[in-house]
C-alpha cells in the first residue's frame, strides 16, 4: 500500500486484508466496489466518507438528481481506493422510507406538518422569549462532530458573538474531550502531532483498548499490511475482552479488568525507568514534570459542579478544575517506584511479565512505536489522565512527533476535530485553540467577529451532562439539538429522556433525517439535508480538512443546518453576523474563520485550495505546504533550525509527564449486581443506527444489538445463546438475546452491549459519571445483573 493509486491486483489484495480484519466477507466489499464501476454515473465528485473520523476519500456518483453510487477514491492518501462496508453503504443513508421532508410541530402526542416560516417564526419566538425573562444562560444548543466546520463555526459564532450564551456543546463531548483534556494538559495545545504515514513507519504497534479492526478497519488494514511486508513488526492489543483485534496477526495480548489501564500504564512506566530504557538527552531538553489534583469525584451528584451548593443554577455553577504543581524528575520516579508489574499485576490481572514484556518493546530504542486509542481511554473516569500517562510512556522514551513515533488519538466522527474541537463549538472554547474565559482570546473573537468584547461571557456555559441536567431542573428553557442523537446516547438516559418532557417553559428543537429517539422527544423536528446534499467540509484524525461541493437536492423541503443556523439569527434581530455582502457564504464563513489559528500552529489553506485539492490537507498549512509531523524540526515550519523539537503550545516548548495515580472506578460490581458492563459499537453500525440501520444489507447482518456473556456465566445463570437476559442496573434495564461468543469473547464478571439499537436501549442502565477534568462520561464501567427473561 505504499503507492497512492491501486492496480486491480493491489486492491484485491488490499480487500482480502480488510474483509479478513473486519470479519465482511472480500466478495461483499469487491461486489460493492465493481457495482460502484458498472453503474450508469452521469458524474463523479469527491467527498469524505459520512461516518468515522479516519476520513476516507469517496467519489460519489450520481445520475438524474440522485447519488447512485461510490468509489474510493484511489487519489485519497487516507485509504486510497478502499473503503469498509460502510463506506460502500454511502448511497442508501439518504433514501430511507421515512425521511423526514417537512417541519413538524408537537400536538399532544403527535406531529402536525406546518411551514418553514412558521417553524423558524416558533423557534425564534422560543428563544426570544427564553431570553429576555431568564437571560441568555436560559438557552443552548447541541450539536455534532457530524456538523460540518461551516455549521460549527456558525452555530459557534450565533451563540457566543451574538446571543451572549456559551451554552454551545456537542457529542464530542462524550467521544473525545478526554483526548482534548490530556492533549492540552500535556502540550497546551490540541489534536495529534503525527500523521497516518506513521503507519508504514512503526514497527510496533499499542492498541489501547481500542478495537479497530471494526471501528477503524481502513487504518487497521494498513497496520496489518504493514506486518504482513515485515514480520519484524508487532502488535500489542490491551483490551478488556477478546475482540477482532485480539485476533491475528495480533503479536501480544493483554486482557485487563476495567478501569486497571492507569495501574498498568505506570507499571510500564516503571519498567522503562528501572531498566534504562528513557531518553534521558530528550527528558533534559524537552519535559517538565507536574502533579494534580487527586481524589477528585465522579461527577455523579448534580451539586458536583456546584461547590456543593443545595442550590443548582446558573449562578451558583462552578465547573471543576485541576490545579497543577510542579515536581522534579526524581519526584516523578519515587512516584512510580509502587507501581512494580506486580502490583498492577493484582489490580489488572495481567501477569507482572506480560506487562515487561510490552514495556521493553515500547522502550527498545531500536524500535519505532506507535500508540492507538479511542473511546476506551477517553469514556473513563480518569480519562485525562490515563491520556497524560501513555504521553507519558512516550516522552520518557523520546519517541514522539517524529516519523513512525506517535501518540495517537483515534476519532470516532467525520468531524469530531474539524467542527467542535477546532471551532472551538463547546462551552468552555473559541475558536483556532482559543478560550472564553481567556481575556485576550475575548478580545481576538469580539475584534474578529465585529461584536463588542462584552458580548462574549468569560465564564464556561454549562457542558453536556450539566446542560441535560439544567433542562431536567429546568434552568434551560429552550434546547436545540441538531445532528445527534442524545437521549439515546446520553448516559442514564432515563433521566434525561423524562427530563425534557416535564413541560412548563421547556421547548426542545430537534433537527433530523430520520425518526430517532431524540426526536420523538421534542417538540419541533426540523427536516436537514445531510452528506452531500450540502456543501460541506470535515476534519478528520489526523488534522485533514477536506471539502465537498453540493450535489444533489435534499428530498422535500429538507434544509441544510447552515440554512437553519442563519434564519435563526436573522430572526432574532442578529443576522449582521452573517452578512458578507456579495461573497457566497461558506467561502466568507471559512476565511474569517481561518484568521483564529493563522500564526498560532493551526494555520488553513485558503478556501479556493480546499475545493481544488483531492484529499485535503494536514494543518498547519504554510506557504501552501501541509505539515506532516508537528513540534518537529524539519517537518513543521514553527520549528526553527536548531530547536529539533519544540512543543510550542507550552510557554516554555516542553511537554508535561504528569504523575496520575490509579483511582477505582466510580461503581464497581458488588453482591447485588455482580457484572461489569461495558458498551461500544460493532462494525456494521454507526453510533445509535439512525442511518445504517436504514441499509438493509447492514441491518439484515446486525439486526439487533445483544448481550455478550461468557460461556460459563451463562451456564451458572441456566442461559443459552439466543435465550432473552434482563441487564438490570440500579438506573434502568433492558432486555435482549444473549451471545456467548463469535466477534467477542467477554471475560468471566463482564458483559459487553453495542449501543447502536433503540430497541435494546443499553443508556438507560450506564451510569453518568464523567471525568471531572474532561467532563466526558464514562460508557465503559457500571454494575449490573443479569436474570433470564
């Protein structure tokens, strides 16, 4: 794979690999691409692939005002002509039967078809009302790392620069702010420095529980090709149950119990200091070392954020902060001297030579390695700080922001990092990196946006498990949601479900393609064109921003967000924001954007070099030249000759070795509910299936989302593959089948849910505890029961 442009033979071979990988069978996938070839294409465009944040380039085919088919694009540097089955499914996520076409208003318990004028007319009239008898606190948004950077800078822009709310969340929030959190608490600044050239670079390979073979099966196949040209190569797989990945050509595996990844990550801390294996030039020269805060909660109680207040209101809202203190080396190294292997051994159970064995590979100076992870790092209680310790692994070792060295965080969104990270569209950020309750990034905002400086609040709105919160107390009155599906996906879904019909002042506004469990929750659904029935552009995992033109009408009288973003601010006395004059809009929205990060390290290309160029580009971009690896002498232009490596996020250029201890999780299995249950996704489903599970082909494969339980669990409970199991917790239970192996293989105590089927609504029995620092709730570790239904 190390051509960009794939011979017929190149890419058999290449779909053998990825079918073997992701478990679809290659005559699936070739059938799906020859189908792509034959069809009768008036016209070929580019775009990124709708679904995960690897960001594949597709060529979309359409005939008569239809998208009738795709291609990888083999010109696309991510997959270069491959795509997953997904990938392949492009076409039929826009024609399912029950699209929504027309604004629909709540009567009772139903929906009345009405107008756009009178929708927006509604909206507007909610929000206006909201605000002048309760404040601008009183409103929020939610939107998505599905949005596209146009609509999150817009969206951003509305309700920062012009209603004066920083009540501006995402979905992100629940996928990668820990992953934010332990980028900017380690080098002040976000996203990853490397790049996925890394992949035909390393030699070894860290899966931290991360599953890519299903979730990021395009970037799993290129590791496996890459072992496959060297079998000097090796793949290290932590996970909490056998998966996908635990398969071969996996080289070491290690099956830990939940939350036990802090034990082990210091442990092999431990072992790359005790034996030598640190760069100790790099140390000198590069890193500081820092303590926080421990003990710091679980987020659980709603006076959490509110310094224990019995009172729980905008007023009295302090969101929780780390305070870090600064700390020497041999400070750090008495730090780890506890975590011997065999002392995380009894906390993990991962014997104590397992995990030298992975410490010495990754600390071997003459390897190259490459660290991967997802939701299993960052939807964890200690998120921010099991992030902090694999920075750690790789500082200690030197080996980071070069070639085939990389920490490197996955994204599971098309634009979890272009949209709500880089437009900075959460509650606490501005755009290009900025802060609101920085003074001087106030400042740049206000001047940029052409808005008085005191428009713009200091103080973080509230993030989304406490926007939920507030909407089920009642502080905020008027929620629009936009491209997401919370009340499926939230934690303790309950709560929130029942939380936003309590009625009174409350008015949710959904915008939506299809019937989700979020809007049969609200009060007015707006119908939204998706994908590239809109232009677009999306920012994947390894800093590339790629753009789309429009080419197909949505159905009905669906609108685009952007379209919706700006009728709203037109009608509530605001549409100056986004009055260019005679400039067509996206262009104009992106090139004030760019102004934020231009300078700063997150330098963009013009708009005009976006639309051009196949495949995007990696920022920082200078002098039209895309950055590779960054903090680099040599690969990243704010590194000057003679620096070799500067983290330049940092006041002083060097990065930060935090000490994080091992703290349990916030519920554990106890004598009443004696499972750990963990939840996830599973390849052929995307997040909650609003639009996959409207692809027969992926439906028919993955019907319904079961229960995974180890064989001798099942026999001790009288329970049979196929046989209906109750998974109760104290917050809720469901119902659904049991699976006693196949794809996964679960460990004696756990149980393991995908969370894509509202038939099967696992969230209603998750608990929402979140990482106190990132704010990001933790999927992966509750109590729970099981009983035969």
């Amino acid at each position: 794979m190390a051509s960009k442009h794939l011979t017929r033979r190149d890419f058999l071979k290449s779909s053998f690999a990825l079918a073997a990988a992701s478990g679809v069978p290659a005559s699936l996938l070739i059938a799906a691409q020859a189908g792509a070839q034959e069809a009768n294409v008036e016209a070929w465009k580019k775009a990124p692939c709708r679904f995960c944040g690897v960001g594949c380039g597709v060529l979309v085919g359409t005939q008569k005002g239809k998208v009738v088919a795709v291609r990888g694009d083999p010109e696309a540097p991510v997959n270069r002509g491959l795509l997953c089955i997904k990938g392949y499914s492009l076409p039929k996520i826009l024609y399912g039967r029950d699209r929504y076409t027309e604004p629909l208003l709540r009567q009772g318990d139903k929906f009345v078809k009405i107008a756009w004028e009178r929708a927006m007319d509604l909206m507007a009239g909610k929000f206006k009302d909201a605000i002048q008898k309760h404040g601008p606190e009183s409103v929020g948004v939610y939107f998505s790392g599905q949005s596209t950077v146009f609509e999150g800078y817009a969206v951003n822009k509305l309700m920062k620069g012009g209603i004066g709310s920083n009540n501006i969340e995402g979905n992100p929030r629940l996928c990668m702010a820990s992953a934010v959190a332990g980028f900017y608490s380690t080098f002040n600044m976000d996203e990853p420095m490397g790049c996925y050239d890394d992949f035909e670079l390393a030699d070894t390979f860290f899966l931290w529980g991360s599953n890519m073979a299903e979730m990021h099966p395009i970037l799993y196949s290129r590791m496996v090709e890459r072992k496959h040209q060297d079998p000097n190569v090796k793949i290290v797989s932590l996970q909490t149950y056998t998966n996908r990945s635990t398969d071969e050509p996996a080289d070491l595996i290690m099956i830990f119990n939940p939350q036990a990844d802090l034990a082990i990550a210091n442990a092999m801390a431990h072992v790359v200091v005790k034996d030598g294996l640190t760069d100790e030039t790099f140390i000198k020269k590069h890193v500081n070392f820092k303590k926080g805060l421990t003990q710091i909660g679980y987020g659980v109680e709603d006076k959490f954020e509110y310094g224990g207040s019995a009172e729980q209101s905008w007023k009295t809202y302090r969101p929780f902060a780390d305070k870090a203190e600064a700390v020497s080396y041999d400070d750090y190294k008495k730090f780890l001297e506890s975590y011997t292997p065999e002392y995380a051994e009894k906390i993990s159970g991962v014997p104590a030579e397992t995990i030298r064995q992975a410490a010495r590979l990754f600390g071997d100076p003459k390897r190259k390695a490459v660290s991967l992870w997802t939701m299993g790092f960052n939807q964890h209680v200690r998120g921010t700080w099991i992030n902090n310790l694999l920075y750690n692994l790789h500082l200690l070792t030197g080996k980071i922001a070069a070639p085939g060295n990389s920490p490197f965080s996955l994204t599971g969104q098309p634009s979890a990092c272009g949209t709500t990270r880089e437009t900075g569209a959460l509650s606490h950020l501005l755009p290009g990196g900025h802060f609101v309750a920085n003074e001087e990034h106030r400042k740049k905002a206000a001047e940029i946006w052409n808005v008085p400086v005191e428009k713009i609040s200091p103080r973080p709105g509230y993030h989304t498990m406490e926007l939920f919160r507030a909407l089920d107390r009642g502080e905020i009155k008027v929620l629009w949601i936009n491209t997401t599906n919370p009340f499926q996906t939230l934690p303790h879904a309950g709560r929130y479900r029942k939380g936003s019909r309590k009625g009174g002042d409350r008015f949710v506004i959904v915008s939506e393609v299809y019937p989700s469990e979020t809007s049969r929750h609200a009060d007015l659904i707006l119908p939204s064109a998706m994908w590239v029935e809109k232009e677009g552009m999306f920012g994947n995992t390894e800093r590339r921003t790629q753009h789309w033109a429009k080419m197909v009408e949505p159905p009905g009288q669906a609108k685009d967000d952007l379209w919706q973003i700006v009728e709203l601010a037109k009608r509530l006395g605001l549409g100056k924001l986004f009055d260019y004059g005679k400039e067509p809009l996206h262009k104009a929205l992106f090139e004030e954007y760019r102004k934020f990060g231009a300078g700063k390290g997150k330098d963009l290309a013009p708009y005009d070099m976006y639309v051009k160029v196949r495949g995007g580009l990696r920022w920082p971009v200078v002098e039209g030249k895309e950055t590779r690896w960054r903090y680099r002498e040599g690969y990243d232009p704010y590194v000057k000759k003679g620096e070799e490596v500067k983290f330049y996020g940092q006041p002083d250029g060097r990065a930060v070795i935090w000490l994080r201890p091992y703290e349990p999780a916030a519920e554990a299995p106890d004598r009443d509910y004696p499972f750990w249950l963990s939840t996830g996704r599973v390849l052929e489903h995307w997040h909650t299936g609003t639009i996959t599970r409207r692809v027969p082909e992926l439906h028919r494969a993955v019907p319904f989302a079961p229960v995974w339980i180890n064989p001798e669990d099942a026999k001790a409970l009288g329970v049979k593959a196929g046989d209906s199991v109750r998974v109760k917790s104290r917050r809720g239970e469901v119902v659904t089948k049991a699976e006693l192996g196949g794809r996964n293989t679960v460990p004696k105590g756990v149980v393991y849910v995908p969370f894509f089927d509202e038939s099967v609504l696992i969230n209603l029995v998750t608990l929402d505890a979140y990482d106190p620092i990132s704010k990001q709730p933790d999927f992966k570790k509750c109590a729970v029961r099981l009983e035969k239904a």
